[in-house]
C-alpha cells in the first residue's frame, strides 16, 4: 500500500506470520542462535519451601500491576503470609530476579503461602509474561502442585478503551468487573459474564 | 494435542475415522477463519474437544456461538474442534496467531493427528495477497483451488466438472526465463507448507484459497464459503424465487462473535 509520502510499504497483516520467516530455511548457525534466546528466555520457577510438590487447594493469581496492587493492600501482609517462591524470566519488556525483596514498582512475580492453611497460595505477577513463554509458565507452576480439589481464581486488569461494546466506552462507568468461568465452577460469580466479542488474552488466557 | 470434551456418561473419545476435517489457514483477511466460523454457527455443530498447544497466542472468551443467554456461558478457547457426525465433518477453529518459530511443529503434530485419527481427507480454506496477483490473476475469478496428488485421484474428476481454476505456479526468479515453477501463497499463512507436507506424505488434502487484502473481509468469507459448498454441498443452495437465482448467501448464519469487529458505538458528544 502506498502511505502519506508515496512510497509502497508492506501492509501488516491479520494473519500473523512473517514472510521473510517463512521462506528463508534455518542454517546451523540460526539453530545455534535460536537455541541460545530460547536459553535466555527460560521461565524458572524457584521454590523456597522443602516439599517436592506444594498441596494446592486454593491458588489466586494476579497478573499485572493494578491486580498485584490490590492484592497487596487489601489482602498480603508479613504476618498471615509467607513467600514461598519466585519466578525469574527475561523478556523484552522486563526481567525478574530471584530476589523477594521487592518495590512495588519492580517486574517480578513472587508466589506467598497463608501460614494458618499452607494449601492456599498466591501469586502476585506484575512483570510482563511474553507469549513464547506463558505456556512455559503455566506449566511449570502448576507441575509443581498437587492438586487437591483446586479452585483458581484470576485477577487482572485490561484497558476500558479495549472493552467492546455497543454504546461509547466514554460513557461507560468504570472501572466495572467482568468474569470468565469454566463450567466445572458451580459457585456464585460476584458480577457479570464477559459478553462476545470480548476476549481475554495473554498469561491470564493461559 | 486433542484433548476431547468430557460429555458426561462415560462416552469415549469421538472417532474421526474417514471424515473430513475442515479447517482454515491463518492468512490475510482471516478468510479461511471467518468462512469457518459461517460453517460452525450454520450447521450448529457440537464441540467435541480442542488442541492443547503451544504454538498459539493464548486467548478466551464466552461462547462464539451463542444464541440465547443459556448457551452464552461456555467458554471457548484458541484452537478448537467441532463435529458433525451425520456429514461425516469434523472442523477446526483456530482462533489466534502462531507464536513465533512454532508454525512448523504445530504443522508436524497436527498431521500426525489427521493420520492417527484416520481423517479420510483434509480441506484448508484459506487466502493470499490479491497485490501480488499477476495480470492474468487479475482476470476472471479470485477463487483457486489445490489438491494434493492422492486427492487428485480420489476426487480429480469431480472437481473438473465444478470448473474451479487451479493456483498456478511462478517461477522461482520471476523475469528469468527457463527457471523451475514453484507454488507461492503470500499471505497464506501455513498454507504452502500444509499443502507440500501432505503431498509428500500421501495426505489427502484441498486448499480452497481467495485472493483478497485486509479490510472488510465478510464479504471474502461468504464467497470461500459458497465455493467450498460447491464441492462438498454442506448447506442446499435454494433457488430463490424472486430473481430464480441460486444464492446461498442468505442461508447462512452469522456468528454472533461478528458483532463490532469495527469497534465501538461512537460517542453522542463527538457531534
């Protein structure tokens, strides 16, 4: 397509897959390459607690600034929790540490045990999962759970401006909840269904 | 990668043995997608189970296919399966993008799936680039179609008769004479390498292709959906009597997914 100044540019397209990718074949020294960012973008998860697998019968995440916000000034303290893991993981946007000590205004993502009843955990989660490494995530934090009659809640925030909806979202009151469940959760959800077309994505999708 | 849908009642996963298996290519215009999702809400085909992959962008949301607040609350996912057991169809929605570096093993493991659950045969609906048709392309029809070598035989004959175009191949360095003719699909996606695998893996695969660009691309989804009904005769194409014209448009329904896929309401005070 032709933009303002009258040269040509590649549109960028819905469908996602890049051409250049597509049609170069990988040499030894791309493999090399490829392996060693995979390398780098490794997801660990690193537990402080002695069990090889944590009892889990209540796991809340919260994913993202504002949800990590809320769980620290309404729910975490030092007395009733206890950290019992940490995730390290680099990506373009942020990177983690293995440290707990953290500032609010860090990436990091650290997981906190309730001391009166060890199977329930949180995970705070306010640096950025990118997507070549959520699935990791994912699976690394809960292959270290057995599961007990798990219930999973997800906390997380997304724009008002991405909200779909038939009216303008200028007129809409925000912030407002909206909730996704599985059929196998049979107790009241605390406000109304996320209505089509609006999706969820990213580590909370996931 | 399937993992099936618990129906309840004990049943068993679904058998797939000489179906067809209907599925789009991600590719420019998310036509291939689109066409699907017309296919899955007409027929009102049940969910059967879905991939578990990694090599998509995660994402969820409520029913696609809602139609009253009671069927709204299911929750659907990126890479899904639906089935149709009386059409011997099974069909899969992709919803998302490939990560980066992982459309060739999701390639690998879903042939392996269409052999291992014995499909009879695939049919990719998908799309390329309509800015890199050549002038003869620009002619005639935007419809094209492939089939690979086993299809050929199974269904050459047939296809001759619907009078479809076949996708034609360009030389591999374009204004080089005497260079080999090789398949080019821009924009569509993992077309090209589906359609080389199962040649060389005795599948037996169509790709039912539109040239098209971005845009407003329901239109592009009724027309690949109408020319795929052509062949495999999904839905009856009435004969509408006010102009005795046979348009099968009409007949199918869209999601209600399709809602605002241009944004939201505009605000009063904008005026």
């Amino acid at each position: 397509m032709a933009t303002f100044f009258g040269e040509v540019v590649v549109a960028p397209s819905r469908a996602g897959l890049d051409e250049e990718e597509e049609a170069r074949e990988e040499t030894p020294e791309d493999r090399e390459i490829r392996r060693e960012i995979e390398k780098k973008r490794e997801v660990e998860v690193l537990w402080s607690c002695a069990e090889e697998l944590l009892v889990c019968s209540r796991f809340v995440v919260a994913i993202g600034r504002n949800a990590a916000a809320f769980l620290s000034s309404f729910i975490l303290d030092s007395v009733c929790w206890e950290v019992v893991g940490v995730v390290k993981l680099w990506n373009e946007w942020c990177r983690t540490s293995s440290t707990t000590n953290v500032l609010p205004t860090d990436s990091f993502c650290l997981f906190y045990r309730l001391i009166s009843d060890p199977t329930v955990l949180l995970c705070q989660c306010s640096c950025y999962v990118a997507e070549d490494q959520q699935f990791q995530w994912l699976e690394k934090v809960f292959g270290s759970m057995q599961k007990k009659g798990l219930q999973v809640t997800i906390l997380s925030t997304c724009p008002v401006a991405d909200y779909k909806t038939q009216e303008s979202t200028l007129t809409l009151v925000s912030p407002f909840l909206k909730a996704l469940k599985t059929k196998e959760f049979q107790e009241q959800v605390c406000c109304p269904l996320l209505e089509q077309p609006n999706i969820v994505r990213d580590l909370p999708a996931a | 990668m399937f993992i099936p849908c618990d129906r309840g009642g004990g049943s068993a996963a679904p058998d797939f043995k000489g179906f067809t298996l209907l599925m789009p290519a991600v590719s420019v215009g998310n036509v291939g997608q689109l066409a699907i999702d017309l296919v899955i809400s007409t027929l009102d085909m049940t969910k059967v189970g879905y991939f578990y992959t990694d090599c998509l962008v995660p994402m969820v949301g409520n029913n696609p296919y809602a139609t009253a607040e009671e069927n709204s609350m299911e929750l659907s996912i990126n890479a899904e399966v639906y089935s149709l057991p009386s059409k011997k169809l099974v069909v899969l929605q992709i919803r998302s993008p490939f990560i980066k570096n992982k459309y060739r093993p999701f390639c690998e493991t879903l042939l392996s799936w269409v052999k291992s659950s014995k499909c009879a045969r695939v049919v990719l609906l998908s799309s390329s680039h309509a800015y890199q048709r050549d002038d003869e392309q620009l002619l005639g029809t935007p419809l094209r179609y492939l089939l690979t070598p086993d299809l050929e035989k199974a269904v050459g004959g047939h296809v001759k008769e619907l009078n479809w175009k076949e996708m034609e191949k360009v030389a591999a360095y374009p204004g080089i004479s005497n260079t080999e003719k090789v398949l080019h699909i821009p924009g569509g996606g993992i077309t090209k390498l589906l359609f080389t695998e199962s040649c060389s893996e005795g599948i037996q695969m169509a790709v039912l292709l539109k040239f098209c660009s971005e845009g407003d691309n329901i239109p592009d989804a009724f027309v690949l959906v109408n020319y795929l009904n052509e062949w495999l005769q999904l839905i009856k194409s009435e004969v509408s009597t006010s102009n005795n014209s046979t348009d099968p448009s009409s007949q199918w329904k869209i999601p209600s997914s399709w809602r605002l896929l241009f944004g939201n309401g505009l605000p009063p005070a904008l005026f």
